[in-house]
C-alpha cells in the first residue's frame, strides 16, 4: 500500500517541469563524458608560450634558445645603460674622469697574477724579490692614481654641480672601482676616448 505523505520521485519531477515557466528552458547541469568534446585542451602547467601568445607552446629546445637570447639582450642593455647605481649626471662625470685616462688599477690584476706566480718559494731569491718590488709598486700607483682621480672629480662636481645631494665618499670609491676595472669590461661602456677632455 503506497504512503499518504511520501510520493514517488518521478511525480516529483513531473510536477516540476510543469509548473516551470513555457518560456524558460531547464539548465543541464550534466558534464559531457567524452573528453575534448566542446572544451579547450587543458595546458600543461608551467608550459612557455610562444611571444604574443601565437602559436604553440615552445619546445624545450626553443624556450632554453628563448631564455638565453633574452639574457643577452639584458646583458646588452646593462652595458650600454648600466643599472640603477650608473644613474645620474654626478656618475657619468665620474665616469668620464676615469674613461679618459689611462689608469694604473687597468694593469692591477694582471700585475698580481704575475706576483703571485713570482712570489712561490719554488722560485729563485731574486724573482722572488723582483715580485715583491712589482706589487709594493703596483699597490702605491693605485693609491697615487686614486688620489688624483678623487681630485679631479671634486673640483668638478662642485664646478658643475654646486648643489648636489650626492655624497663625494660614495663617488670616489665608485671611480676607484670603475679605475682598476679593464676598460673593455666596464659597464656601462665608455663614452669618451682616451684624452678626451671632461
């Protein structure tokens, strides 16, 4: 004998569409079963794009060649506009002081490979000695070399600057270090020639 209070769901869901209005349509909330019917693919996670989003992803092969190329073109950029401590008209001064100058901290490092070979106690007395001259030698160019340079920017940038909030101590040691740097190596590239005035 079927129950007075419970009633099949089938009357159920007959008695709901019916009241449902003519106009609207039911909502299928049902998921197709076949894969790949009527969705995208989904992406591979940590898969790289092609530029502009064209395209397939990038092989491996392409994205390594895309991140080296990218590297590049930083590296490029860096030694042609330098980073955020090359910025600022006191800077490029500095920089220009030391570019236009032969300086004895280019010779500093090549000096001190020599040294230190020199210096073996495999050597003979007198190579030995000869070292230690070079390097005593070496080390006071590059205190006398400093010297000057620190000068010569001073007088400049209180000729040039007068009202600068850069702090000189911070300009010396950036000169001091651009100055026993080779000059094929400084970053950002010289601007100006050897006996270029400044």
């Amino acid at each position: 004998m079927p129950s007075l209070f419970r009633r099949k769901s089938t009357d159920v869901v007959d008695e709901s569409a019916a009241s449902a209005p003519a106009d609207e349509t039911p909502v299928t909330h049902a998921r197709s079963h076949t894969p790949g019917k009527g969705r995208e693919t989904p992406k591979r996670p940590g898969a790289a794009r092609r530029p502009g989003g064209a395209g397939p992803p990038l092989t491996k092969e392409e994205a390594k060649q895309r991140r080296r190329q990218v590297r590049a073109e930083a590296a490029a950029e860096f030694r042609r506009e330098g980073g955020p401590r090359d910025r600022g008209p006191e800077r490029l001064l500095a920089r220009n002081v030391v570019d236009s100058r032969r300086t004895v901290g280019t010779w500093f490092f090549g000096g001190a490979l020599i040294v230190l070979i020199g210096s073996n106690a495999a050597m003979p007395a007198v190579v030995r000695l000869v070292s230690n001259l070079l390097w005593g030698a070496l080390a006071l160019g590059v205190v006398i070399d400093s010297i000057l340079i620190s000068r010569k920017i001073k007088k400049l940038v209180r000729e040039r600057f007068p009202r600068t909030q850069q702090r000189l101590g911070s300009l010396y040691l950036y000169a001091i270090m651009r100055s026993i740097t080779f000059r094929r190596m400084r970053a950002p590239e010289p601007r100006v020639n050897l006996g270029d005035p400044v």
